[in-house]
C-alpha cells in the first residue's frame, strides 16, 4: 500500500487539516460525456504513444554548480515560480497547482487530489487565479491512492521543466504556493529549506508549507520540480512532504524516451 499514513494537509478543507490517504485506489479519468468517474482499466489516461510529453532537464543537459548549494540565480527562479503557479479553488477548498505539459490546445496542471475532491465528481469546475487573472479549469483525471490531480485549462503558459534525479539529503529546495490567508487574491509564498529524507516516492523537507501550499511545486538549486508539495506530519514540526515528480509518470505523463 502506497504512502498509508495518517498526514496533516496543506490544503484547507473547511477548517480540517488531517487527511488519511486512502487505501484503496481510484485512477480515473473524467470524462466530458460522464462527470462520475470510472476506473481506468488502461496503463494510462491518454493513448500510450500519445502521452503529453514533460520537459525534462537532464534531456537538456541543465544543473546547477551543486544541488546542495542556493543558486545564483536565486530571484529568477523566484520570478519564474511566482509567475507561473496557480491559486486553486473548488468549493470550500484551496491549494496550488502549476503547469507541467500540454496537449493539444490545452496546457495540464498539476496539483493534490484533495485540493479538488470536493469537484472532482460533480461539475469538475475549478478556479484559477495568477497575479491578477483568473479563468477556469476542468478536473480531467484523479489518482486519489497518490494524492494527484491533472487540471486542463485553456491558458496559455510555459510548463516548469521537471527533474528524475533522486533528490538527496541535503539538496536545497524551494516550495511555491499559495498560503491561505483568508483573503482572496493572496500573493504566492516561496519557502527554502532543505530534504531531510526520501522515503519511497516521497521527499520530506523542512522547507516551511501552510494550508494553501497543497499541490505546488517543490523546486531544486536548477529551478526545475521535483516535487508535489502535499502535507505535513500532524504531531511533528520542521516536516513537510512532497510527492516525487516520478508518481506523474506511471500513467499519465511521457516522463523519458
């Protein structure tokens, strides 16, 4: 059984912040004919030679002096994040989502199953804001075992490029979010820290997330993902989880050649 623990979420669900990921599994794809999900029987949501495929930053040879060290380039990325993850609203619910790929006329976001569980099986509906823009998503594919949502939306926007290395104890990272506040329209947050363990798909930082992070990127020194920031442990302080960008691409995403 994949990631069964009793967590603290980053999303806020009506003023509950305890989630226990759940043991049995629901791969579904949405459809646009039938809002009620059904289980995918197939190895993943798109056909398997028409995947949208992720930019992968060792396919571009890119990496940092060392991961272990804060870039140079520190306000760039910064600027770069900021400008390109979503504030993610469904119902009663908040969190993040960033852009990963696109298909066909639609660029897909990324962010946690419970950010969008309350729409997931009803209209599917989902606001997005960025800076001052706000427009709609639709909920096209859940996997509630993993904690994961795949957003569509018709915005334009350039994806992050992701990273397949095995993040290492040690390596600086960054977390992008929105942190609610309990205003609308709330500014990204960026929180820096560093990975203090990797277990099985998952990265634990003590990078700070607050409700509202749920969803977003965790970034390394390159600027590129190599996470899905999704909880923090109930009873323990200076912990956070984030999901490994490798949980993308059983199903859904061309992640390699």
């Amino acid at each position: 059984m994949k990631h069964e623990t009793i967590i603290k979420t980053v999303g806020v669900i009506t003023g509950v912040v305890a989630l226990s990921l759940l043991s049995h599994s629901m791969l579904s794809y949405l459809s646009e004919e039938n809002d009620t999900a059904t289980e995918d029987t197939t190895d993943s949501l798109f056909e398997v030679d028409d995947r949208p495929k992720v930019l992968s930053a060792e396919k571009l040879d890119v990496g940092p002096e060392s991961l272990y060290e804060q870039p140079s380039n520190l306000s760039d990325i910064i600027a770069f994040g900021r400008k390109h993850v979503f504030e993610t609203v469904c119902a009663y619910s908040s969190g993040s989502s960033w852009p990963i790929s696109t298909y066909l006329d639609k660029t897909l976001l990324v962010t946690n199953f419970h950010v969008i569980e309350d729409c997931a099986f009803s209209n599917r509906k989902v606001t997005l804001s960025l800076e001052d823009r706000s427009s709609e998503g639709v909920v096209s594919y859940v996997d509630e075992l993993n904690d994961l949502a795949v957003i569509e939306t018709t915005s334009k926007i350039e994806p992050f490029r992701v990273s397949f290395s095995n993040a290492e104890v040690g390596h600086w990272v960054m977390a992008l979010g929105y942190p609610s506040i309990g205003t609308q329209n709330s500014k990204s947050s960026v929180n820096m820290g560093r990975v203090s363990n990797t277990v099985d798909g998952l990265i634990f930082t003590d990078a700070a997330i607050n409700p509202g992070n749920s969803g977003g990127p965790l970034l390394n020194s390159s600027g590129d993902v190599i996470g899905i920031n999704s909880a923090g442990y109930a009873d323990a302080e200076n912990i956070a989880i984030a999901l490994t960008v490798d949980n993308l691409c059983a199903r859904i995403f061309l992640c390699s050649e």
